[in-house]
C-alpha cells in the first residue's frame, strides 16, 4: 500500500473546546450586550441580527447543507409574515398563526421545489427567483385579503400573546430564542442521518443514490423545514416591525442578503450564517444610518462589490478561514503520519492465493437478470443479455473495453432503465421483486461501487463511510459504530478522519467498497475495483472479497485483472458489443476462441 | 377577432423584445455554462449607455448602437476574464452564481447612485409611432425589434456554424477537454463568447431604449422573462431561444387581455414550473442527459 504519505488529520478535544468557548461567548454578546448599553438602536441592531442570523442559518438547510442554491428565500419569510399579519387580524395569537405560516411555506417550498429537485442544473436558483416575483405579484393583486400596495399595519395589542411590546427587550428575547431553536435544529440536522444524507447528495448524487439515499426526497426534507423555519422567523419580524407590504416581505435584495450572510460566514457549515450576520449586519446598519438618504445607492453598491470579492477570494467564508487556521496549527503535530493498517488475516505479499479452499457451494438464485436491452442513439449496447446469480457465488463479469459491463450494472442498480428485459432480485423474505430506482435496489440490499471512485469529497473517511451506515442505521452512534467496523475490515481504520480526497487511488478504492459494505449489502456489485491498484493491493483485495463473500453475500464483478478474476470467481460472463459470448468456469472461459478473439484479435485464436 | 389579432401580434411583439434579451443569455449558458444573473444589468447599462448618446450628442438612438455594441462586447469580455474565469474550476456552480448576483447588484445600485430614482428617458424619435397593418397596429420600434432579432439568430447560427472560430466555440461547448487538446484555446473562447453574449444585449439595449423608458430595474423586470423563454427555448439553443421568447410572448400578451393585466408574469412563471415538470430540456431542446452515471 502505497499511501504511507497521508497524514491522517485528528481533531483534538481542545479545538472543539475553544470552538464551543467563541460559540457561547458570541451567542452571549448577542443578548447581553444590547441589555448592557440599554439603547433603543442598539437594541434595533440586535434583534435584526438575531433575525437575519436566524434566516440565514434556516436558508443554509437547504442552501448550504443541500446544496440548492436559493435567491428567493424571501418567499417563505413572506409567506410567514403575511398569515401572521393576517390571522391576527382575525384574533389569533401570532404563536399560532406561525405555525400556519409555517406549513403553508412548507408546502409552498415542496411545490416550487419537486420539478427542480429531479434535474440537474440552476433550475432551483431560477425558480425561486421567479416564485418570489409571482408571490410580490400575488399580494399586490389580492388586495382584499393582503391590503394590496399600501400593506397592512397589525393591530397594536401590547402583550407577550401578541408579540408586540413597548420596550425593546421581550422582542430581542423571542428573536434571540428563535435563533437559538433555529441553530438547534440546524446542528441537530447536520450531526444526524438527514445531514449526512443531505450532504452526500450535494457531493455526488449518484453515489448518494447508490448509498440508498432518496436524494429527490431528502431535499424536499431540507426545502421544508427550510421553508417553515424561515416563516416563523417571519411571522415574529412582521409583528416587529408592525407592518408588512408586498415590495419588502417579497423582496430579490432581501433574499440576496439571507444567502449572503451565508456565505460570507461559511456555506454549509452549522455556525457560519450566524457568524455572517454577526459581523455584517452592525456595518450594515450603521452605514444605514450614517449614509441614510445622501448616498442612495452606495450601500447595496457596497454589497454588491463585497459579494464579488468574498465569492472570489473568500468561497469559504471566514469559518473557511478559521479552519485552515486551525488545520494549520493541527498540522504541526508530530507523530500522526504512519503506515496503514495490516488487513486482519491477509496474506504474505507474494503469497498467490489458490482456489478458494472450502467454497460453500452457491445456495439458490438471488437475481435474476432476463434478457436486458439497452440502446444509446443508434448504438446497441446490451443485446438480450441473461444470466443468474446464485447466493453466495461470485459472478465475474469480463470483456474488452465498450463492452457493455458498466451499463449492465446501471442497470441492475437502477441507475439506467433497460429498454428491455426484466431484472428480479430475491428478498430477504424470499419473495422476488422487480426494483426501479436505485433506492429500490439499496433497499432490497443490491450495492454497488463505482468505476470512477466517488467519494463524498468534503466529508471525512469516517464519515463516508457513515453515509452508507445510514441506510441500516437510524442513530448516528449506531452508524459511527458500524462505519468504524467497516474502516476496520478495510484497513481505513487510520484515516478516519482525514478528508476523503487526500486519499490514494488504491484508498479511494478501498473507500468505495467500505462504504457499500457498510449498507450490509446481500448483492454487491463491484466495478473495477483492481483497476490501478498495485500489485500487493490486488492480492489483499482478493482475500477481501472471499472473506466478503463468506459471510454470505453474493458478488458480481467487473474486473479486467485476470489473476483477480481466476483466483475469485466461481462463474464468469464474457461480454462483448453488449452481448453474452462465453460463460462458465474461468478456466473453462479463458480458452474459448471466441473470448480470445475478442480480446486479441482473430489471428490469436488458432494458438489457444 | 380584431382583438385578438392584436393580442396576438402584440405577443408576437413581444417575442421579439424577449428573444433579443434572451439570445445572448442562452449563448453565454450554452458555450460557458455560466448562468449570468447579471444579463439584465447588462441590458440596464446599455440603455443608459444610450440615453446619454442620444441626448448628448443628440443622434437617432439606433446609432448610439455603434458605440453601445463595442462597450458591451468589452464589458462581457471583461467580466468573463475577471470574474468567471477565476471560478471556473470551482467544485461548484454556487460560487459563480453569487459573483454574477453580486456584479448585478453593484451594477443596480451603482446606476441608482449615479442617475437617482429618477426615469431616464430616451427620445422615441419617432419609433413609437403605431403603424395600421389592416387591422392591427404595432409600434415602429416593436417591428425593428422584431427583424433584428430574426437577424440575430440567423447570423450568430450561421457564424457558428461556418467560420472557423464558431466551430471552435460550439466544439468548447461540447467538451472543454478535448477542445483544449485540439489547440483551441478554451479561455480565449470563453472571453469571446461572453463577449457576443454581452454584444447582443448591447444592440437590445440601444433598440429598446427609445421604446421603455430606463430604470435602474429595467433589467430586473426583463431578465427574469429572459430565463424562462432560454429554458423553454432549450438551455443553450438560439433558435430555442427565439421561438421559446415567442411561446413566453404569447402567454404574456393573452394572459395580460384574458386574465389580467397585474397577473402576467404569474401565468409565465407557472408556465415555467410546467415546462420543468413535463419538458425539462425545453420545447425545441435536443435530448438531455439526466442521469450522471459514470
């Protein structure tokens, strides 16, 4: 193994410490200064910061952590407001009608976000965008119920039932305490399964669907809560501010400023929204108020240029800044760069293992692939393939180049939809079914790894792995467990926690089937994963997957290193111009004409 | 019946307004991939470009194109090399979004700084005298428009299909990778295509400042129709664009007469969300891969 270079990265109790330290010590300040100073704009200061963290920190669920970029998260601040507004005009406490404005936004966000959500590209960005104009447009229209252009003032009914005060204080407390729900949740999120499954599709869709994941459906979770959180913070800033209208509930810049803060902070990190809006919104509103009308204009310039550079130079955001700080001062400590961890049981390096010794003979059928078509344009890339695979067999699928060997895998993962023949894959329970999309086959337990490594870039080893964890496990201590067994069997047990692209191909390699191992897979698809690995790595992959296949999981793989294929396979499929030209024993295939010649050329074939 | 053909024409009309802002957006989103959230802005600095010609040196506002045409082209260049370009490597597209979104609200709030609240009027110069065509009358500026940008589609599809820089252009859109092996040199490509992409909401900007007049919001008010006829037209197809501004023409001209004039850009935009539930590659788009399956 080849990857003794890697410097496993730990993250000492002392930083999380000190990080937990700031993070109090900020979140103190927000309350207690503005009590201290006593002043009225003060207090204005931080209570709108507390409102726009708050936004920001709901807007980085679905921004940050799910990677759907939204510039018009106005709509469901909007939407809060309004029926907050509204439901008290009718007498019902804001208490209540934020919950309202919550589900509504919720439902609103799913609507908006489900077409954009099943395709790849700026689509959500667009949407939202064009949503918060049909929202503006929506209120200036209806005025009946929304008071049209002119807005609509809330009742003055001073009292904690309605959320309106004289003095300043209880409104910075009910904003400071939607913050710190909102944090809560946000944190809650990215610590548990949703987070990582939120994350995972962000990095690498299909791997994310492979790992079992409904990315379409956890980001709708994510739009959601989102969307709900972001209402209720609306509902509270409308009886802030006494009055709504339709140009600043439903505002492009206001938006633009949410996911702003965001970003200035840190995209996607738990406490970066907080630390944005902490750091801008004083500057903002003292400019504000120094400018005030002279300038016109140079604030949002101001913004607009700040936007700009910070994208340019700071894409991560001042908690980017703070981390290579800390991995800075991390990287200084000595002693943590080490060879990795000997495979439990592997061989001697030159040990060429034999025939399997005491193959459990292959139990029944556990998939059933019948006569698979598939064309791309005018190319025929399966022909009528159909082969079984028996319970604990591995199924070694071979051919030159173009073959056909990955899409026979897309599709019988549900990744590719055949445009013929039927794929049937045994449940546990026995009963046979027909799965469609990759979360079908995750769940009735077929994984697969990739030909190209995917792993979960800005995500941990240990957390890659945790990814596929996930799909058995509801409890993050339960996944991190199993992750850890995992790592363990695959000898990432050092590189926990180092960042899963500082890893070596043949790491890379290792990581994709530690992650599929951890979804306890029945049927394991495994694609390529010899290729580019050196010598010694092969061989301890081999022993891997017999001990893999020990345990009772059926394997079909793809693999162009023949000593890998000979030494494991219990039945071998020859592919070639997407259709079946041998198949049997590997000592049997290896010798046929036809195989020689497709991989050599017909003038080989007479010397086999 | 008479109503209606005006309707018609009148969305027809406005096809070709959209269709002249939108060519140059699905151009810079086909070739760089970049989507420019600043596009409108482009167009907001081209009609004040123009407005200060027209009235300065008192000219026909069509020649304010001669010069309005050049600051655009450099304007875009500029920008791709400056601010794009940098990002083009980035693990994601967010980064290039928020650049785009920041140099659009500069660009609002600079105009705002410079030329106040205030609309800046261009002199009409006779373009929106209303012409009788049997039953219907258009507006002398709405009909230049409308030719100007058949004009565009078929000029920039005929420059890229037949000059040598075109072909390089299309075959960066294709594969950055492999065009880069072929000798092209992809940055240049992209500098250039953003450039024409800014060109031609130079031209839009210097036919359209006579008919509307121009606020720091203009672009605002046009871009965001502009997304959705480059959608529905295909992302990255010109010919999609012009027929896909005609379709979003329509809809805006029937559903202003038929169902309200304030509910317009509801009907559009729900007409939007459909297109992305039942044709996400666009009326007129090709087949488009879905699925990311290496």
């Amino acid at each position: 193994m080849t990857d003794q270079t890697l410097t496993p990265v730990q993250s000492p109790p002392s930083i999380r410490l000190r990080g937990l330290v700031a993070l109090v010590t900020v979140l103190a300040a927000m309350l207690l200064l503005p009590v201290a100073i006593g002043d009225e704009f003060i207090y204005h200061i931080f209570i709108t910061m507390c409102i726009f963290a708050a936004l920001s920190t709901a807007w980085n669920i679905v921004g940050g952590y799910a990677g759907q970029l939204s510039l018009g998260h106005a709509i469901f601040y909007g939407i809060g407001s309004y029926v907050g507004v509204m439901l008290v005009g009718m007498g019902i406490s804001p208490w209540i009608g934020m919950f309202a404005g919550a589900a509504l936004a919720a439902l609103v966000a799913v609507a908006i976000s489900y077409p954009c959500f099943r395709l790849h590209g700026p689509f959500f960005t667009l949407a939202t965008i064009a949503f918060l104009e049909v929202f503006r447009v929506l209120a200036l229209h209806f005025r009946d119920v929304t008071g049209g252009a002119t807005g609509m003032m809330i009742p003055l009914n001073i009292g904690w039932e309605w959320m309106v005060f004289r003095e300043r204080l209880p409104s910075l407390i009910i904003a400071f305490g939607m913050l710190l729900v909102i944090l809560a949740i946000a944190w809650w999120i990215r610590t548990n399964r949703l987070g990582f499954q939120l994350i995972a599709t962000r990095e690498r869709e299909s791997a994310a669907k492979a790992a079992g994941i409904n990315t379409v459906r956890v980001k709708l979770y994510a739009v959601a809560i989102s969307a709900a959180l972001s209402a209720m913070v609306g509902t509270f800033h409308a009886m802030y501010l006494t009055f709504i209208e339709p140009a600043s509930a439903f505002s492009l810049p206001f938006s633009i400023q949410i996911a702003m803060f965001a970003l200035i902070g840190g995209i996607g990190t738990v406490f970066g929204p907080l630390l944005g809006a902490v750091l801008l919104v004083p500057i903002t509103e003292f400019a504000r108020g120094a400018l005030g009308g002279e300038a016109i204009g140079l604030h949002g310039f101001v913004y607009g240029v700040v936007l700009v550079l910070v994208a340019l130079f700071m894409p991560n955001g001042v908690m980017g800044l703070v981390s290579r700080f800390f991995d800075r001062t991390k990287a200084e400590a000595p002693g943590q760069a080490g060879a990795i961890a000997k495979l439990p049981a592997q061989p001697e390096p030159d040990d060429i293992p034999g025939p399997p010794k005491a193959v459990p003979e292959p139990g029944d059928e556990i998939v059933r692939v019948v006569g698979l078509d598939k064309h791309f344009g005018g190319l025929h890339v399966t022909n009528n393939v159909s082969f079984k695979l028996r319970e604990g067999e591995i199924l070694g699928l071979i051919g030159p180049n173009g073959a056909g060997k990955t899409t026979v895998f897309n599709m019988i993962s549900g990744f590719l939809k055949p445009d013929g023949g039927e794929v049937s894959v045994r449940a546990a329970d026995g009963g046979w079914r027909s799965p469609v999309t990759p979360a079908d086959y995750a769940a009735i337990g077929v994984g697969r790894t990739f030909q190209i490594v995917q792993p979960f870039a800005a995500m941990t080893v240990e957390e890659n792995i945790m990814v596929g964890a996930f799909h058995r496990h509801h409890s993050t201590d339960d996944a991190r467990h199993a992750a850890r067994q995992t790592a363990e069997r695959m000898g990432l047990a050092r590189y926990l926690d180092a960042e899963a692209n500082s890893l070596t191909i043949g790491g890379l390699k290792r990581l994709e089937v530690a992650r599929v191992m951890a979804m306890e897979p029945r049927v394991l698809l495994l694609d390529e994963v010899m290729a580019g690995i050196n010598h010694a790595d092969v061989l301890r992959a081999i022993d891997l997957m017999l001990s893999i296949r020990d345990t009772g999981v059926s394997i079909i793989a793809i693999e162009h290193v023949m000593q890998a294929v000979m030494a494991l396979s219990d039945h071998v499929i020859v592919l070639n111009s997407g259709r079946i030209i041998a198949e049997g024993k590997p000592n049997e295939v290896v010798r046929d004409p036809d195989v020689i010649e497709a991989y050599l050329g017909k003038e080989f074939t007479h010397d086999a | 019946m008479e109503v209606f053909l005006q309707v018609l024409v009148n969305g027809l009309m406005l096809g070709g307004l959209f269709a002249i802002i939108g060519i140059g957006l699905t151009l810079i989103f086909g070739i760089v991939k970049v989507i420019n959230f600043a596009h409108g802005e482009f167009l907001m600095v081209g009609m004040y470009a123009a407005f200060l010609l027209t009235t300065a040196l008192d000219v026909h506002p069509y020649t304010t194109a001669i010069a309005v045409i050049p600051l655009l082209f450099v304007f875009g260049m500029l920008t791709q090399r400056f601010l794009i370009q940098p990002l083009m490597n980035a693990r994601d597209d967010h980064i290039q979004i928020f650049v785009t979104v920041g140099l659009s609200t500069a660009l609002i709030n600079l105009a705002l700084l410079v030329f106040g609240a205030e609309f800046a009027t261009t002199p009409p110069s006779g373009l929106r005298t209303a012409l009788e065509i049997g039953p219907v009358r258009v507006l002398v500026g709405q009909l230049v428009v409308f030719g100007a940008a058949t004009l565009l589609v078929v000029g920039l599809t005929l420059y890229l299909n037949n000059t040598q820089f075109g072909r390089a252009i299309r075959a960066v859109a294709q594969n950055r990778a492999a065009a880069r092996l072929m000798g092209i040199n992809v940055n240049w490509v992209y500098i250039v295509t953003f450039g024409l992409g800014a060109a031609c909401v130079g031209l839009a900007a210097s036919l359209i400042a006579p008919l509307y007049p121009t606020s720091q919001t203009i672009g605002t008010y046009f871009v965001l129709i502009a997304f959705v006829v480059v959608v529905l037209g295909g992302m990255g197809s010109i010919t999609g664009a012009f027929l896909g501004a005609m379709v979003i023409g329509l809809i805006d001209s029937f559903s202003a007469y038929y169902i309200g004039s304030d509910l317009r850009e509801v009907a559009v935009f729900t007409v939007f969300l459909l297109i992305l539930i039942l044709r996400p590659q666009g009326l007129f788009g090709g087949r488009q891969t879905l699925s990311h399956v290496s």
